[in-house]
C-alpha cells in the first residue's frame, strides 16, 4: 500500500494555514488558489475511483463532477477533503500502466506546494 503522508501533510498544512488566513488575503487570490487547486484534486481522485470501478468514465467519457464555489471561508476544507479523497484513491490506486501511483502522489503534493506559496505570497 502506498504511503501517501507526503500529501496528507501538504494537504492539512495548507488547509490550516487557509482557516486562518484574514479574509483580505482570502479575498486577493488565496480563495481562488485554494478552490482551483480542490477542484484538480477532487478530479484525479474521480478519475482514480472510477479506473478502479472499471468503468467508461476511468478514460474521461463522463464528466467529473465540480468541486463548488462554496466561499472563501470554506475553501480549507474544501482543500482538505479533496486531498485526503486522493489520498485514499491512491492507496487504493492500482497501476494502470499510463502511471505509477507513486509518480501521481508525487506531482499531486507539488500541486499543493505550488498552490500554497501562489496562495501565501
């Protein structure tokens, strides 16, 4: 089983630092890093969950389904709950030869990284 801590912590760390931001710099792009970073985070979990599932939408037939624009005060949690999906679908992610699930952890905690310093500056 894959480790995915690497992530959980990116994931928590950036979604605590989000529920404490002042809603200046929530309202100066750190919400809309944050939303845009869940919603990419929620997609490859979906895509995931759905190659294990086997089914048509595994290649993108279907459309994922979109994270909401629920506000600028909730976009930590939004964060934490799309990282920690990913997080559980790449434990539960086998190979399907396009690539490893450990290169997927790998790129989705730069994501977070990027996003948080896009976010924090």
């Amino acid at each position: 089983m894959l480790d995915t801590s690497p992530l959980t912590v990116a994931v928590e760390r950036f979604a605590d630092r989000l529920r404490a931001a002042p809603q200046s710099r929530l309202q100066r792009g750190a919400a809309e890093a944050a939303l845009e970073l869940a919603r990419e985070l929620s997609v490859r979990a979906q895509r995931l969950e759905a190659a294990a599932r086997g089914s048509a939408d595994a290649q993108g037939a279907a459309a994922e389904r979109e994270m909401p624009d629920a506000g600028i005060f909730v976009v930590g949690d939004q964060v934490a709950v799309a990282g920690l999906d990913l997080a559980e679908a790449l434990r539960s992610a086998a190979p399907d030869g396009t690539k490893a699930p450990s290169a997927m952890l790998d790129e989705a905690v730069r994501l977070v990284e990027l996003a948080e310093v896009r976010a924090m500056r």
